[in-house]
C-alpha cells in the first residue's frame, strides 16, 4: 500500500505535520505550564506574608482555642488552602483538611525551606486534598522568634487544564493538517497518476504492435516533455518498424523465389531458416525441418560430414553428390555465418541435375560422333587396303569394293547431311511454308514408300484415320519428314511376323490432330526412353545398326517448330508408340510462332 505513489507523496508531509506539532506542543506546553506557575508562585508568595503578617494577633487571642476558623476565613478570602504549622510541625490551623488527622508537617520541603531561608514554595500531589498542588511558605515572626510556618496551597488542576486545551488544539490541528496533506496528496499523486497510466497503457499498445498508438500533447507542464519524448519514441519506432518489414519482405520474396535453396543452422546445429528449393532439393517440409538438426534431414552422410567439417573449422566447404528420390545432383556450399555472437552456418544448395545432364549429352555426343565416325571410316581404309594390296589386279573383285566403298562413303554423307540438316533447324534456319495439309497428306507418302519394305520383311502395316479429320496447318513436306521418320524405326525395330499401325485422330479439345505410329517391335528400356529424342541417341547400340541416331532429334525439333509435341510411350519386347501432334488449321495459329524453330516444350515422354 505504501509503495502508492499517493502515500509516497502523503507521508513525507505527514512526517513533517507531525514534527512540527510535537515540537510546538512540547515547546507550548512548557512555556505555559512555567508562565502560569511564576504567576501563581508570586500571587501565592504576596498571599502567605499577608496571612503570616496577621498570625501574630490570631495567635495571642484567647477565644481562638485552635488556629482553624482562623485559616477557614483566610481561606476564603484568598481562595486557597491555607495551613498554619508550628516550629515543631504540629498543624496548629487548617481550612480545607481535618486538622486532627493530619500529621507533622515539619519534613514538608516549603516549611523546611521557609525556616532555613525565610520563604519557601513547593509542588507535588497532596494526599490530603487528592490533587496536585503548589505551596509557599514564610515563617511567623514575633519579637525576633519564629513561632510558626504560614502556608498558602493552590490546587494546579487550573493550569494543567489549561494545557489539557493547548494540547487538544494543538491535536486538533495537527489531525486537520495531516488530513489536509493526505488530500492534497491524492490531488497531485491523481493528476500524476492519471499521465502516467496514460503512457502505461499506450506503452503497453505499442508493446501489442499498435505502433500508431500516440499520447495527447499534454499542456506545458512536468510530463509534456515526457509525452513528446515519448511520441517522438512511437514515430521512430514505427519507421523503423516499417523499414525492417520491408527488408524482410524483400529477403523472403528473394529467398522464395530463388532457385537455389538456402539453408541456415544455429548454434546447437538445428535448422532455423528453410527456403522452398532448400525444402525442395531436400525433400523435406519446411515445418518439418524447422528445429530438427541438419544431419536429421540431410540424410546424406557426404553433406553432413561436410556440413559438421565448417563447424569444426571454421571454413567454407564445398561437395557435389546426388541425393534423394529423384536423383537430384546437388552441389552444397556452407560457410561459417555469425549472427550476433552465435555461431552457426549458412548452407547453399545448387540443382546440378541439368547442366550435368547436359554435360552427359556433350560427352555421348562427341563420343557417338567418333564413333559413328570411326566405323565407315575403318571399312573404308580396309577396302583401300584391300585394293592396294592387289585387288586393283582382279577387276570384278575391284569393282566390288569399290561399289561397298561408295556405299560406305554414302552412309557417310547421308550422316553429315542429317547433322547439318538438324543444326540447321535447331538454328533456326529452316523456314517453314505453313498451308493447310489434309491429314492423308501427311501420313501417305511415308506409307507408300515404306510399304515394300514392311511386305519385304512380313511386317503388316495398317492406316488407321479417323473420318473427317481437319487438315493441318503444316509444311507437308517436313510432317511427311516426321512421319517417315517414325515408321521406318517402327519397321526397323520390328521382327518378322509383327505390327505397325499409323493412326489419326483429333486431340479432345479438337485443337489439334494426334498422330501415332505403333509397332510390336523390340521395344526401349524405360531408363532409355527419356534421351531417345537426343541427337546419337540409340536406346541398344547392337540393335541399332544402320542407324544415325538423328532421325528422332531431327523429327523432334520439326513438331516443336509446328507447334506441336512429341512423345513416346513403350514397354521393352512388347513394342512401342510414339505420337505427335500437329495444329489444325483452322485455329488461328500465329504464324511467327509456328515458325519459330528454337521455341516449343521439352518431348513428354514416358514408359508405358
Ligand atoms: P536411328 O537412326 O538409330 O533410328 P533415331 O533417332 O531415329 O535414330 O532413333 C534413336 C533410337 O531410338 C534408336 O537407335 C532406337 O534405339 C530407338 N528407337 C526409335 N524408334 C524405335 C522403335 N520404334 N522401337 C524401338 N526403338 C526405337
């Protein structure tokens, strides 16, 4: 209770009110009480030698037997006690007692004083009269003897009443003052109070993030500085605020958004910050993540071991493995990061899966290449050996050779054609002449030539097309490319005795015209069947021969650059499909669009 800040203010002034008073009670009291005795002690002093004075003739007078009326009319008249003692102390008068039963007065400190100096005077509590008294004495000379003490008494009840009043008014002011410093105290502690609660509860707003929570400008005096401090506080806060909040809305857009996936560890190793791609590459929730060590989640011993490696040095580390479900090759880059005085560490993870893949091409590429190379190339320097060697000598056998070499130096250009007709398109160069194409146009011409082929080998070949088809918007000559393509692998890759059916069909939204060729040939190992569609590609070297390895990637990007896609389907020793789409013409299809080589979606291709 005390700890209010009313009575923090209250009792200082009550202590005050309550010294002051004392001292002036105490100070008051004496004054009087001394003022009022010094008079009474000399109204009683003039008062004994008027009595003393006329004992001398009481005493000589016969009819007085005993001094008591003599005292009782003295009394009277001084309104006092009155008392007359002999030089022994035998009482020889008394108004207000019984004489008879008083005893000796001769040991009573005023007679004493009064024969040893002339006068004496006395307070102190008489049993005689139950009250308190003061006396004064002076003895009766006659004719030089003392022959006995008068003494005039007072009761003091006047004078200690008269301080009874001092003292009770005294109280009264003082009660009145410390009640008046007690409201004075709850006035000013309110008004104070009343500011204070104010700022407390805008504080405690702020503190709640209500950071446009101001004071009203109090009026000039001890808490309006206070309160435009105070505001000034709330205004910085709040921009501040504001400037952290967009910050941070800029590094989590950025840590959203960003293809590499970032990581960070705290001191005890446990993960505290988790991007998307983090949880991504990972495969791991974020919510799941958040708080769990990094070796929980990483589960790869190569990453932790790396990871544990920069809290145990200090220094940046780098690794490159493949994680997870999906393969994912993943480089990890961690670093020692400091945020405040705590150490933890900073973890970057990169998606490598595609520029390795591409580095797979490159390398398969430049190897099919050679090797592709290297076959003609071998069969033509042993045919020239050959003929060095003396077959020049018999002339049909030359002539032989010389035809297989033509043939070989044939397979030779046909694949430098092939290579430069693809470059050609990827680049961009090949323009397309974009007509309506009647479906049959498209598919027929392959099916014509291929024919003999497919009776040759005891393929049956089927043409399956749907009635009334729309015609696409195509170069005819570059579809029958695609087509061709697709049913001369189709009749490649089947035995003797199996099936190749074309078919045509319009898409479900009728946009475009779905075209397949199935085949109940050898079939593509599931693991092939994504790269079928890369340049050299050949899903079984020793199935392929003849081949170039061109024809898919050559077929790809012609139906990208119409606009269409291309996929495959297929189970191995059971046969394949591999389908294509083409747009109708009359969707309006820009033209700029369709003529754009580079442009359309990776091949969906999947096992069937
Ligand atoms: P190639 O000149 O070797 O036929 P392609 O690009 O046309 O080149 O084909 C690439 C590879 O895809 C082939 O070597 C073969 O392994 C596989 N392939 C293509 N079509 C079929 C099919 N219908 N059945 C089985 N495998 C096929």
């Amino acid at each position: 209770m005390f700890r209010d800040i009313r009575w923090r203010i209250a009792i200082p002034y009550i202590l005050l009110i309550l010294v002051v008073m004392t001292g002036l009670a105490i100070v008051l009291t004496r004054t009087t009480r001394n003022a009022q005795l010094d008079a009474l002690q000399n109204s009683l002093s003039t008062q004994v030698r008027a009595l003393s004075a006329s004992i001398p003739t009481a005493l000589q007078d016969p009819a007085e037997e005993n001094l008591d009326t003599f005292a009782r009319s003295w009394s009277q008249l001084l309104e006092a006690r009155v008392t007359i003692i002999g030089v022994d102390g035998t009482v020889l008068g008394e108004s207000d007692g019984i004489r008879e039963q008083m005893n000796n007065h001769l040991n009573r400190p005023e007679v004493q004083r009064a024969l040893a100096t002339g006068e004496g005077s006395s307070s102190r509590y008489s049993q005689t009269l139950q009250s308190e008294m003061m006396y004064a004495a002076v003895p009766v000379i006659v004719a030089g003897d003392t022959v006995a003490v008068a003494r005039v008494g007072l009761t003091l009840e006047e004078i200690e009443s008269n301080i009874d009043q001092i003292q009770r008014a005294i109280l009264t002011a003082t009660v009145i003052a410390t009640l008046a410093a007690v409201v004075v105290a709850v006035v000013i502690a309110g008004r104070t109070t009343r500011s204070i609660q104010r700022l407390t509860d805008v504080a405690g707003r702020m503190a709640d993030g209500d950071l446009d929570a101001r004071l009203h400008l109090a009026p000039r005096n001890d808490l309006g500085d206070l309160t435009r401090a105070f505001n000034y506080m709330g205004d910085q806060l709040r921009d501040q605020v504001q400037d952290l909040a967009a910050e941070r809305g800029r590094l989590e857009a950025i840590l959203e958004n960003m293809a590499d996936g970032v990581l960070i560890t705290d001191e005890l190793g446990q993960v505290s910050l988790l991007n998307p791609a983090a949880s991504r590459l990972l495969e791991v929730k974020e919510k799941e993540a958040l708080g769990r060590s990094f070796a929980e989640i990483a589960r790869h011993h190569e990453l932790i071991e790396t990871w544990q490696g920069v809290y145990n040095q200090r220094q940046e580390q780098m690794v490159a493995v493949e994680i997870g479900r999906q393969k994912t090759f993943v480089q990890m880059i961690v670093s020692p990061l400091e945020i405040t005085d705590q150490q933890g560490c900073l973890v970057i993870l990169q998606d490598l899966t595609h520029i390795r893949r591409l580095e797979t091409v490159r390398r398969d590429f430049i190897s099919n290449i050679s090797h592709e190379l290297r076959t003609p190339l071998a069969a033509l320097k042993a045919l020239v050996e050959t003929l060095l060697d003396g077959a020049l000598d018999d002339p049909p056998a030359a002539k032989r050779f010389l035809t297989s070499a033509e043939n070989e130096v044939d397979a030779l250009t046909q694949m430098v054609e092939e290579l430069l007709e693809l470059t050609r398109i990827e680049s961009g160069m090949v323009p397309l002449q974009l007509a309506p194409t009647p479906v049959a146009n498209v598919i027929m011409p392959a099916i014509d030539r291929l024919r003999p082929q497919a009776n040759r080998l005891d393929i049956t070949l089927t043409v399956d097309l749907a009635e009334g088809l729309p015609p696409v918007l195509s170069d005819a000559s570059r579809a029958q490319q695609v087509a061709g393509n697709l049913l001369h692998n189709a009749i490649k890759f089947t035995s003797a005795g199996g099936e190749v059916t074309v078919r045509a069909k319009a898409e479900d939204d009728e946009a475009a015209v779905l075209f397949y060729v199935r085949d109940t040939g050898v079939g593509i190992p599931a693991i092939e069947l994504p790269r079928i569609f890369e340049r050299f590609y050949k899903a079984d070297q020793a199935r392929s021969s003849g081949g170039t390895g061109l024809g898919l990637a050559i077929a790809r990007h012609l139906v990208q650059a119409h606009g269409g896609r291309i996929w495959a389907k297929s189970k191995e020793g059971k046969g394949s499909t591999f389908y294509f789409t083409l747009p109708v013409a009359n969707e309006i299809v820009d033209q700029d669009e369709a003529g754009d080589f580079t442009s359309g979606a990776e091949p969906n291709i999947a096992a069937a």
